[in-house]
C-alpha cells in the first residue's frame, strides 16, 4: 500500500507511453497520489484526458500552455515527490537528464527534483545500445538514479533486442520497492548463480536448456537493494546487470565450478539458481563437424561436477547455501533428497511444468523447503519470490550467528 505517497511520473514520447496508463491505474490501486507531466511528443501517442481521467489530477504538458501558474508548479511537483518515475524513459529524455538540459515542463521538474529518480527505458535497440545512451545510462547510474528494464523482446519497429519497456507490473514493483526498500541485508556478501551453462560440441554448436536467468537476476537485484554486496555468476543470458552488482560470466559447467570455488567461501549467503548441465561432450572438436553422409552421429556425454554439492563440502560455518530443485515430477520427494545430498540449508522446490512457473516466464510458484519443514509460496513475480528467498535466507543466517555467540 501507498497511501500517503506522492508519484510524480513523466511521461515521454515513446510508443510505450499507452502502457504508462496502466502504470497511473496500478499506483492509484494501490492508494499512491499520481501527478503526470507529458512531453509534447507523448500527448500526440496518448491524449492528456485519459491520464487526467486515470489519475484524477491535471496534467501537466509545458511550461507555458496548459499549467497557469507554470513558474512555481514544476518546484513544488519537484519537491511533492516521493519518487519521479519517467515512463517510458526515451533516448532523449536520458541524454537531458545526463547533461542538465531542461527545455520543458518535464525535463525542468526532474532536474529540480531531489527525490530518487526511476526510469522505465524504451527505444529501439539500435539507440539503446548506442554508445552515447549507454554513456549516459552510466552517467545517471553513478548519479544513483535507477532503472527497471528494458526487456528484450519484438519491438514496436519490428526489430528483436534490449529496448522494450518493461511491463507495468514490474514498473511499479520497482516504485515500490524504492519507497518501501529496507536495507537489512546491509554488510553481508551475496552470491548468486543465474542462467544456463553451454557445452561445446565444436566451435558452432553447444548442448544448454532453457534457463532464462530471470530468476537469479531477480534475487540478485533484490538482495543489492536491501543493501547486500553482491557477486553474480551468470551463464550466457539476454539481461542486463542490476545496478552495483559484480558480474562473473561463465559458460561451461566446469567454468562455473572453478568459478565458485574460488568465490563462494568469502560469501554470506550463496543462493545457486543456475541451471547448470549435468553433462559435458567428452571431446568436443576443434573444427566445425561435417555431416556424416547418411551415417549416426554419436556423441560421449561425461558428467559434469555437482557444483552444489562440492559448495556444500567447503561451507564455512555461518555461511547460509541456498540451492533450487527444479523438478517435473515428485517434487517436494526429490527437492528434499537434493537438500541433504547438497549439504544446503534451504532449497527452493518448483516444478517447472507447472503455468506461470519455471523457465522464462516472469512468475514462479516455490515452496521453501529447510530441515523445518515446508513452507508453500503462492504464485509470484520472481521478484517477490527473491525477496522471500533473501527472508528465510538471512533468518537462517541470523539462528546461525546467534547460535554461535550464544
Ligand atoms: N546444480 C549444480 N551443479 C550441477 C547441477 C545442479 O550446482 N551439475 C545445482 C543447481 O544450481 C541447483 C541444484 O543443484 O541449485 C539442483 O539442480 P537440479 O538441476 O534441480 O538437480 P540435479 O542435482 O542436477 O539433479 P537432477 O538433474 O538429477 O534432477
């Protein structure tokens, strides 16, 4: 809930900015006061009313045609809010706010605003790679202003890649977590894996799975903003990195278990929600594999490493190991075996058939499962569900360390 806290939200001309009005009627469900300011170019996607009509408040468009007392009115919507969301975020709008630059009724409020500052980006992946967005995004990260999305996906000029704004629910998750976002993970490291590995057959082609990282991501980006110091080791995946957290790239399984070796003993807290493959080709080619002319052809599949398990040897006391049984069948049986068998102290149980759980999509449906016993989750976004990993994580944390001192 949100009562009592003010969203100023901007909204600039990109093709997204239909998707801003659900973001207005979400905020106001959730009883937070809306005041909306357009661009000039946004009123021409999207007519003032319906943004009026959703956030029962006059918009504002520019200084100087729809707001009478226009000198004062961007100082006080500046200092009202409790956070300026701008949504979507154009190319544009991040280079003025990069630069100083405040030529209209919005780019003017947000400079004046001391309220943290979230942009919901949205362009075209050409511009949102471009070297002077990506120059300016690092520019404002080091501001502390912050960022939800883009995604991936098609976009609006037929292109596929990063730009696509994020979708409504997930833009006002992140407002509230900025108004509501404890800290209590302050001084602890956190490490997370995320995403698949790939297994080279030759230099074209790899074994992976599905694993989109999402998950991983999503813990990772929750545990940075309670205040954690956190590491990611991440297979290949199409997200970007959230703001202030170390990236380890990996591509192998084998790369993932040298990697965490090294790194997980420093670490408070690891939670691996890779999805790493169990099996390596035995000799994968140097050159590419011709066809075989009609003939089979065989590959030697040799086991990889149980990079959980061999954590799970070296814990250190203290340290809390998260693991997640990702599961078709048998779910809550097979989960339990793999906590054991692992050496971790919680595991998170889905299974990955189920809808709105698993590979790719933004929700997972978990049950939480530790020597304790069970502890069922109902459907949630996959940040929802790291925030509630991070809980039960850091009260295990928190037994362990009483226990010691006591
Ligand atoms: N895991 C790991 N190393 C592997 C395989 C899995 O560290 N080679 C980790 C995963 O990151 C996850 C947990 O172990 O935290 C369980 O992974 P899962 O794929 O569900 O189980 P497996 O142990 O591979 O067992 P199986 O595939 O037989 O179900």
């Amino acid at each position: 809930m949100l009562t009592g806290k003010h969203v100023v939200l901007g909204v600039t001309g990109g093709i997204a900015a239909y998707k801003a009005c659900e973001v207005v009627s979400r905020l106001r469900k959730l009883h937070a006061e809306v005041d909306v300011i357009m661009t000039e170019n946004a009123t021409k996607l999207v007519a003032p009313l319906t943004f009026e009509t959703l956030s029962n408040r006059p918009v504002c468009v520019d200084t100087f045609t729809r707001v009478e007392s226009w000198d004062v009115k961007h100082i006080s919507l500046a200092q009202k809010a409790d956070v300026f969301l701008v949504a979507p975020a154009t190319a544009n709008l991040m280079a003025k706010l990069a630069h100083g630059i405040a030529d209209d009724m919005l780019s003017t409020t947000l400079l004046a605003t001391k309220a943290p500052i979230l942009l919901a980006p949205a362009m075209n992946t050409g511009m949102w790679t471009a070297q002077a967005t990506q120059e300016n995004l690092q520019t404002l990260l080091a501001r502390g202003v912050k960022t939800v999305g883009p995604a991936s996906g098609v976009l609006a000029c037929g292109d596929t890649g990063a730009g696509r704004m994020s979708e409504p629910v997930e833009i006002v998750e992140a407002v509230c977590q900025l108004l509501t976002a404890k800290q209590d993970l302050q001084g602890l490291k956190v490490l997370v894996t995320a995403g698949p590995t790939v297994e080279r057959i030759d230099p074209v082609r790899y074994l992976t799975n599905d694993s989109s990282g999402k998950m991983g991501y999503a813990i990772a980006q929750a545990a940075a903003e309670r205040g954690a110091q956190v590491t990611i080791v991440s297979g290949p995946v199409h997200i970007a990195a959230p703001q202030g957290v170390t990236v380890l790239p990996v591509q192998s399984t084998m790369d993932l278990y040298h990697t965490m070796l090294e790194n997980a003993p420093a670490q408070d807290i690891v939670i691996q929600a890779a999805a790493p493959a169990d099996y390596r080709v035995e000799n994968p080619a140097d050159q590419k594999i011709k066809k075989q002319d009609g003939e089979n052809l065989t590959l030697t599949l040799v086991e990889n490493p149980d990079v959980a398990k061999a954590v799970g040897q070296q814990k250190k006391p203290g340290q809390v190991l998260v693991g997640f049984a990702a599961e078709t069948q048998q779910v809550t049986e097979n989960a339990i075996k793999k906590l054991h068998k692992k050496n971790l102290d919680m595991i998170v149980a889905n299974d990955v058939t189920a809808e709105g759980a698993g590979f790719g999509v933004d929700t997972n449906i978990v049950t939480l499962i530790t020597e304790a016993g069970l502890n069922p989750q109902p459907k949630m976004t996959k940040r929802q569900v790291g925030d509630k990993i991070l809980d039960e994580a850091l009260r295990i944390y928190q037994e362990k360390h009483a226990a010691k001192q006591g």
